[in-house]
C-alpha cells in the first residue's frame, strides 16, 4: 500500500483568502490521489467551502485558527503576536511532524520569520534563501534570493549557490545545473568583494557544482545558466522587473491586435502559436517559492494568485517532499565544510 503524503495549508493566506485555497486544495486533491490536507483557519467557513468540493472534502481534515495573519503585520509583530494564527499553526504541524510541508499564501515577512522561528535552519546554513522557477527561452531556471535577505556576504552567495544546485538537480530533474552569480558584468575584475569571494570559492569547491562564472541580467531570460545567484534586494527587483515587462508585454500585444480589423484576422490566425505562448509565460505555472535552507519545507504562493496558481504551489511542495531535497541539501553542506576546513588547513600550514 502506497504510504500517504500529508500537507499542511494555510486557509486564511491570500487576496482571495479561503475561497482561492481551498478551491486550490480541490484542484490539487483531484491529481494527488495519495496526499491529505490539514487546513488551518476559520472552520466554519472552511467546511463551507469544501461542501462544493465533496471529493476534496473526504481527504481534508480543517482545524480552528481564530487568529489569522495580515497583510500589512510586521514580521516581528506577527511573530510575538499571532502565535494562534492559521499560519503559525500550519507552520507547527510540520515541526510536530504532522506534515511534511506547509503551503502559504500570506504575508511573505511573517510567513518566513515564523518558520525560521519554529522549524530552524538546517546544518551548515546561516539564513534560509527564497527560491522560485524562470520561464526561459532555453526551459526553466532557478533564481534565488529573491528578497529574504536584503544584504549578503560572500559565505551566504556560497550558501544560495549550493541550495540552489541541489533544487534545480531535485525538482528540475538536470543531471548536472549549472550555476552562475549576477553581477554586473562577466569579467572577473568587476564585481563586488561579496560576488568575487562567492566566485572564488566555487571555483575551488570539490562539490558537484558546474559553476558557469557571472552572469548578467539578460542572461536571466537566455537561460544562459540553469542556477542563477544573487542578493535578496537583487533579486527581488529582477523578478518584479521580469513580471513587469511579462504583464507590458501582453498588454501591448493584446492591443496590437485588436488595433484593427485585418489585426484581429492576424490574431485569429495566430492563435494558436498565441495560446502556446499565453502558456509558456503564464506566471501561475511559476508559483510556488520554497524558503530553502529550513529545517522542513514551506512553500510560499504569490498572494495575488488564483486556485490554478495556488494549486501549483502545493505541487511543488508535493516534488520537494518526493525528491527529499533537504537531505540532498544537507549532504552536499556536509561536503562544503569539508571543503572550506581543508582549505583553512592548507592555508595554515604554508
């Protein structure tokens, strides 16, 4: 008998709230016939819900949260005052073992402030990194931080690079990802000394990394690397850039072609190749952002998401929980410690 998957959702997260998520459980109840939910939030409102989903009902246990986390609480406030909340709860069913992963579509500050807080970092990490997917012209790539940790020395970039390799061999399923730094040129002088250092001990490293080198902002959209590196303030703005033009994009499209009659035939006509694309760059296809570096999996949904979206997320928690990534992660630290102690060894003895 197949041993089932239990996971832990936060009902009360999202613009939509409860409406969205458990219309996203439903959806990712229908294609995991082996997983079962524990949904965290105002239970009576749940259990409503979840009466237009009978078949998703059947494998989803609902727990009274009276509290729930705003979008405007601070991390620190959330933290010391919201210890009865749907997302603190949900959060401590995977320490206490209930779970194997929580999927939240809350505030993105609380939501990794608690999980630290209660789930740790594992071995070897200084701080947890967030982590998400890139449509790119080649397939998908991997791009983390994305804005948990603002500033960034040397050791942590080390820290993303191999968290990062270890997600895109797990998740992506690449025999060999290869990685690269953003920076703001490819040439080894330029740079900060946190970017160079990073470099540096990559470059030595006796882990099973294929480091590229730098890269550069249009690399990103290239796929010029399967593992893209950088600073939470960084990346933050690189992905908000990216959704940006993406939304530019079709908007401008979409004028284009309602623009005339003879435009509208040409969209007609195109349509399919259209609809293609409408999928490759659907950023619900996207959603799904893992906190790696926890002591446990917590996925964050974007919160403006619809149930396709969050669905989407629950499977990439499905995926992590499946391919055991914070076992392969905290084999391949284990090796990096290794590494950098020889190192200070040989440096000491010359």
């Amino acid at each position: 008998m197949t041993a089932r998957t239990t996971l832990s959702i936060d009902a009360m997260g999202g613009d939509e709230g409860p409406a969205m998520v458990v219309e996203g459980v439903a959806m990712a109840a229908a294609k995991r016939s082996d997983t079962d939910f524990l949904l965290f939030g105002k239970k009576a409102q749940i259990v409503s819900l979840l009466d237009k989903f009978p078949d998703a009902a059947a494998v989803c246990t609902v727990r009274h949260a009276e509290d729930v986390v705003l979008n405007d609480d601070k991390p620190a406030v959330a933290l010391r005052g919201r210890r009865g909340s749907s997302m603190r709860m949900a959060i401590d069913s995977v320490k206490d073992g209930e779970a194997a992963a929580v999927i939240s579509a809350g505030n993105t500050g609380a939501l990794m402030a608690m999980a630290k807080f209660v789930l740790k970092t594992l071995p070897g990490i200084d701080r947890p990194a967030i982590a998400t997917f890139f449509p790119t012209q080649r397939s998908e790539s991997v791009m983390l931080d994305l804005g948990a940790n603002i500033e960034c020395d040397a050791n942590h970039l080390v820290q993303f690079a191999v968290m990062g390799e270890v997600f895109a061999r797990n998740v992506l399923g690449l025999k060999e990802p290869s990685v690269g730094i953003l920076n703001v040129g490819v040439e080894d002088l330029k740079g900060n000394s946190a970017v160079k250092e990073a470099a540096a001990v990559l470059q030595d490293t006796h882990l099973p990394i294929k480091f590229h080198g730098f890269v550069e902002g249009d690399d990103i959209g290239a796929g010029t690397v399967d593992v893209i590196v950088t600073d939470g303030f960084t990346g933050n703005v690189a992905l908000k850039t990216a959704e940006g033009t993406a939304k530019f994009f079709s908007q401008a499209l979409r004028d284009v072609l309602t623009s005339s009659s003879r435009a509208s035939l040409g969209a007609l006509i195109a349509k399919p190749a259209l609809n293609q694309l409408k999928i490759k760059l659907d950023p619900r296809r996207y959603n799904g952002a893992m906190f790696l570096g926890l002591n446990g999996i917590c996925i964050k949904s974007h919160g403006g998401t619809d149930a396709f979206g969050f669905a989407h997320a629950i499977e990439v928690g499905y995926d992590l929980i499946a391919n055991s990534i914070n076992d392969s992660i905290k084999q391949d630290f284990s090796q990096l410690q290794a590494d950098m102690l020889s190192n200070k060894q040989s440096i000491a003895g010359q």
